[in-house]
C-alpha cells in the first residue's frame, strides 16, 4: 500500500529533471546539506534517474520524497514516436482536426502546416448527435459503433480518442461509445473529450482530446516502470511526476491525462525561479533559464506565476490544459550566429547541440556559437564542469573569423557584437512576456539560472533597467530543484455562458462545489489527506462578444458578483491597456485548482559576515573584454564555493563553479545573501 503524501518516513528528498542532453539530480538531506549530481540521459531514462541516483550517492530506503520532470511527452509529439491511434466523431466532424483554424506560422504560402497526429483513414465517424443546449437530438447508433470497433481491432490501433460536436454541454453518448470501445478493444486506451477536456469550441477540445490519446500509451507504461523500478530499489512513497500546469501527480493519474506531462521540463524552471525570488524577498520576478540550445522565460506578479490555457507543442495542434506561461526562444550558449541575405549579423535559432557542440569543443564544430564567442572574451574559462572539457580558443577564433570577414570586423569585435546580438534576442523575449502584458520590468528582479543564464543576466538586467539579479546557489540544476517545490495539482473546468447580470450567485457556488468535489475524488485517489486538501475557485469572464476570456479568483460562497466584475475590468485595463466598465460582462467558464499540499524543503538562513572583515581571492587574474568595453580589463575569477553569506564583489569580476559561471561586468555590484544567492546590482 502507498503511504499518504506528506507521510514522513526518512531523511532525503529528490528531485529529477530529464532533459534532453542530461538528467539533473538535486538532493536535499535531513540536516539541509544539498548535494547535486549530472549524468547523461539515456536512450531509457529510467536507467539515466537511476544512474544519476547512484552517482548522488542517494540510497532509495532512506528517500522520503521523489519528484521528477521529463521531456518524454513533448519529444514523442515533436517526432510523432507514438503508436497508432484512431478518432472516432460524429458524422462531418471528421476533419475537423485537419481543416484546424485556417491560420499559418508563417506567411509562406507554400509552408504548410504538418499534418494531423491521426491520418484521415483513421477518424471514423458515427451516427449521433447533441444539441448546443444538451438535448440529445440522435442516440448514438450502437450496431454503428461496434463495427467500428471492429474496423480499429484489426488496424491494431493503441489508443482511441472519442470526440462528439457538443459533448461538453451532455457527455452521454460520448461515454456510451467509450464503453463499447472498452468492449470490444480490451487493453487499448480510450480517451473521450468531455472527461479531458469538456470545453467549447470543437477544434481546440478535439486537438487536446487527440494528443492526449496519442501520450497515454507511452506515458501509461513509463510510469507503471518507474514506479516498479524505483520499488525494486527500495523506495516506499509516491512517484510525482511534474506536469505542465506546475503540479505533480501520481502514475495512476498520468496513466489518463498524459498529455498533461508535456512541457514538463521547462515548468519546472518557472517554478524554481518564483521560489528564489520570493525567499530573497521579490514577489515580482522574471525567470531566465538559458541553456545549451533555448531560453525560456517566466514571469511571476505578486507571487503568482503567469499562466495559459492554450499552447501546443507543434503549430497548429493546440493542447489546452492549463500550462505555466514559457516563453522559449532559440538562443542559448550552443546557438549559431551567422549572416542572413541582407548580410545582417544574426544569433539562432540555429543551434550545434551537444554533437558536434561549439567550434570550441574539438568535435568537429566549425560554426561559431556563443560559448566560442564568449570564450574569446575571456567572460568563460578555457575549461568547463570542473575541467571535465577543456575548449580550444584557436578553434573559436577560426569558427568566429568566418562571421567576422564578411563584416569587416576584427575577431574579439565580432564575438562582442555575437554576445550584443544574442542579448538583444534574449532581452527581446523577456519584453513579450513583461511589457507586452502590462507588466513593468523595472518592478521585477530578474533570476537568472541554467548552465548559460548567469553569463548573460547581468546584461539583460542593465538593458531593460531591472535592478537586482539573482543567481541561485546551483543555476545548472534549478530545474531540478523545482520538481521538488511543487504540490499536487488537477485543474477542472465546466463551461458557463451566462450574462453576469443575471447570475444567481447562489446557483453559481453550487457549480463550483461540484467542481471541488470531483478535484476532492481525484485528490483522493492519489493519497492525499483532506487536511492537505486546498481549493481555489475562478470565474473566467469576458466582454460580451469578446473571444478569450481572464480568469477572476473568487471565494465560496458567492453573495454577489459586483466584485467578479470590477476585478475584471481592473484585470483587462491591465493585460489590454483597455477597459469599457459601461460593456455588458459574461461569465464563460468555470475553473477549479485542486491541490495536495506536500512538504517542501526547508532551509535555514546563514549567519552573514562583515563583508568589511574578508577579502575574497582570485584563483586567476582574466583579461576579459566585456561586449560594452573597447579594451580588455584586469578581472579576478573566484570560486564560488569560496564566498561565504555577507561577502562583497565588486565587478569586473567572474564567479565561477562546477555547473555555471557568472559574469559580474564594470558598475556592478555582487553581494552573497543569507541563502547562497548571488544579489547583483548595477550600481551606475
């Protein structure tokens, strides 16, 4: 028998994320010490978590609490690896997922777009029909039904995605079909539309209906693994599996909504940056996780993480559950700069990877990218992770002379304006998430985290006038670090249209308790104890005739609906920078987050010294060309397990550890806070 959540048994607590080219391992003991490791992930995961376990030093009896995030999902619907699945819908509703919205990426006409997850000869329909009220106009016909299960029998199909027009408003013959199916195809997973996804607007609910089914048979099984494997180690508690909305949830639930694990990775990130930023006291922050081949990029008002209910993994193919907002964008420390046509220096999105990697690495690299420029710089070292890789400054400079030629530019001029053009990209992307949306980014500190973000961070800050930079004591695995600060989560959702002038709020808090008691059963079958149980209700509400709507927090029991309103046009003038209080307001949607508090790690703040009383140590005196500089200066690189809570830098200076290094440029300031962070502030 699984023990509770929150059962306290033994001392460690673990962490995972499963990246693309490592499986990062963070670890926090009984007595608070945290330990980290990194070990290439494997072509099984499972043995890289395993593997990267056992390099931690981490025995499974003694782990109290396991939590991971994973690209699987979001790699099998990028390279379509899934098995074949089938989609079942009323009659003329079958291209519905083909004939999509219209829209394209680009304005290339012949660009098209990629074709379903679910080939034409595999939507079949049947006879059946709900009206827009609910009304069953058509009983689903069952002689129908069976033959097609038949048809899927012996196409040996995996899974079946079950999508009916208006299913949302009467899940009946949805669920009649689901039954057949089960009948008839024992062991192949059915998915219906009005339990994932029970929405209006057919395209949108049959898309997140079709990648779910596609996830299921591969997530379903991984779990199940994972879970076994992890047992036959001797762990004895709940496997958490991060998904996209920036909860967890146990394999019997992932078995059922798998397409809620994509973009599990990058939500970790977002998590772990609000977390930083809160304990250093920042309620309004900016994540920037930059990595090997992208930057993602988060943003949290007043403690709460800005969040979607449309995203997709592909163009064209949106999944709506509730996500954290990402940001990602093709510029990381592996992307290639290069010349468009009009001989325009450009950075990404591009990238070498990991093989061949920068020109820099030796391994047959020729492109430059931003480690070599950064490396001819001087801002990163001739060797990396502790020496594990040593980088070839003359092969920088021949990869960056084929970019530096053509524009008349000497190599160390070349590289600065490399550095320039990937922080402009970069400082770009953090405007969409922040300007765009209202949001000042002068009120943020900006967290600046992964294997490349404290390079850059600095720059990105004094650009867009953020005053304080936080780097987290181990920037490479801060992703990791989220999957361990996040509690069980299921958002349900039940369509409402209505005219809030003329809502009951009575009628409309008995809507949202229905919606907290299926959260309550779900919670339930993962072991949750109802003292850990927390709700939070949200009435999404729009201008009539309005097409998207924003989701108003509200508490039970509603005695009036004024409130709703005027947060919403408080909301709207702040996301649109317009508001109309004179406009009819409708109620469109009705939102329940369940969550399953779990424990999260708890550390103690560390006595800081006088930073006047220690005088810190250069392991090396650089000569580094800053990009804004048109001479190399003098600048000392410290270790920064070195630094102890209080000590003072002054930049020109580097910091450097085993997963990341922090560039501290001229007129800044880096000062160490209780916690192990590095506070920078420009202080010109």
């Amino acid at each position: 028998m699984t023990e509770a959540i929150g059962t306290t048994r033994q001392r460690i607590r673990t962490a995972v994320d499963i990246g693309g080219t490592f499986t990062d391992v963070f670890v926090q003991h009984g007595d608070g010490r945290i330990s980290t490791a990194k070990y290439p992930t494997q072509s099984d995961p499972i043995e890289g978590v395993l593997a990267g376990m056992e390099q931690a030093g981490v025995d499974w009896a003694d782990v109290e609490f396991f939590s991971h995030g994973t690209t699987i999902a979001t790699n099998a619907l990028i390279t379509r690896n899934f098995p074949r699945i089938a989609l079942v819908t009323t009659e003329g509703f079958r291209d519905v997922i083909e004939i999509r919205r219209g829209d394209r990426e680009s304005w290339d006409p012949y660009q098209e777009v990629a074709p379903p997850f679910v080939p034409r000869r595999h939507r079949l329909t049947v006879r059946e029909r709900i009206g827009y009220d609910g009304e069953v106009l058509q009983p689903l016909d069952e002689d129908q039904a069976r033959d097609i299960a038949r048809i899927l029998r012996r196409r040996e199909v995996a899974a079946v995605a079950v999508c009916f027009v208006n299913s949302f408003t009467n899940p009946e013959n949805e669920e009649r079909m689901a039954e057949i199916l089960a009948e008839e195809l024992p062991g192949v997973s059915v998915t219906t539309s009005s339990d994932v996804h029970p929405e209006i607007f057919e395209y949108e609910r049959f898309s997140t209906t079709v990648a779910n089914a596609a996830l299921v048979p591969i997530i379903g099984p991984y779990a199940r693994t994972l879970e076994d494997r992890l047992s036959e180690s001797g762990y004895a508690n709940d496997v958490l599996l991060l998904h996209s909305g920036g909860g967890v949830m146990t394999p019997k639930m992932a078995e059922k909504y798998g397409a809620r694990l994509a973009a599990s990775g990058i939500a970790a990130g977002a998590i772990a940056s609000r977390h930083i930023a809160r304990t250093c006291g920042f309620e309004n922050s900016i994540g920037f996780d930059m990595g090997g081949t992208s930057t993602d990029v988060s943003l949290t008002d007043n403690g709460v993480l800005g969040t979607t209910n449309r995203w997709s993994v592909e163009f064209g193919y949106p999944i709506c559950f509730p996500s954290i907002e990402v940001l990602t964008i093709g510029a990381g420390g592996g992307s290639i700069s290069w010349l468009d046509d009009a001989g325009s220096l450009r950075n990404g999105p591009q990238s070498a990877g990991s093989e061949p990697g920068p020109a820099c690495y030796g391994m047959s690299g020729e492109l430059a990218t931003n480690t070599d420029a950064n490396l001819i710089l001087g801002t990163v070292g001739k060797k990396l992770a502790g020496g594990v890789r040593e980088l070839d400054e003359s092969l920088a400079r021949a990869a960056v002379e084929k970019v530096a030629a053509p524009l008349g530019l000497d190599i160390e001029t070349a590289a600065q304006s490399i550095i320039k053009v990937a922080n402009a990209n970069m400082a770009d992307a953090i405007r969409l998430i922040s300007i765009r949306k209202g949001h000042d980014p002068r009120d943020f500190a900006l967290v600046g985290f992964g294997g490349a973000g404290p390079l850059h961070a600095a720059y990105l800050a004094k650009d867009l006038g953020i005053p304080s930079v936080i780097i987290p004591p181990h920037p490479g695995v801060t992703s990791a670090m989220g999957c361990m600060l996040v509690d069980v989560q299921h958002d349900l959702t039940q369509m409402y249209l209505a005219d809030a002038a003329d809502v009951d709020p009575r009628q409309l808090s008995e809507a949202l308790r229905r919606l907290q008691a299926r959260g309550r059963e779900r919670l339930a079958a993962e072991h949750v104890a109802d003292e850990d149980m927390v709700f939070e209700c949200y009435v999404d509400t729009r201008y009539m005739g309005q097409w998207r709507a924003i989701a108003v927090p509200v508490t039970l029991p509603l005695t009036g609906l004024d409130d709703v309103v005027a947060t919403f046009h408080a909301n709207h003038l702040k996301e649109h920078n317009y508001a109309d209080e004179t406009a009819g307001v409708e109620i469109y949607r009705l939102s329940v987050r369940a969550i399953g508090v779990t424990p999260k790690p708890q550390a103690e703040p560390a006595q800081l010294i006088d930073p006047a009383e220690f005088t810190p140590t250069a392991t090396e005196v650089r000569r580094v060309l800053f990009p804004d500089e048109t001479a190399r200066l003098e600048t000392p690189v410290y270790d920064r397990a070195e630094l102890p809570p209080g000590a003072v830098l002054q930049g020109p200076c580097i910091v450097d550890q085993l997963d990341s290094t922090t560039v501290v440029p001229p007129q800044t300031t880096a000062r160490v806070d209780e916690w192990g962070n590095l506070i920078l502030t420009y202080s010109a």
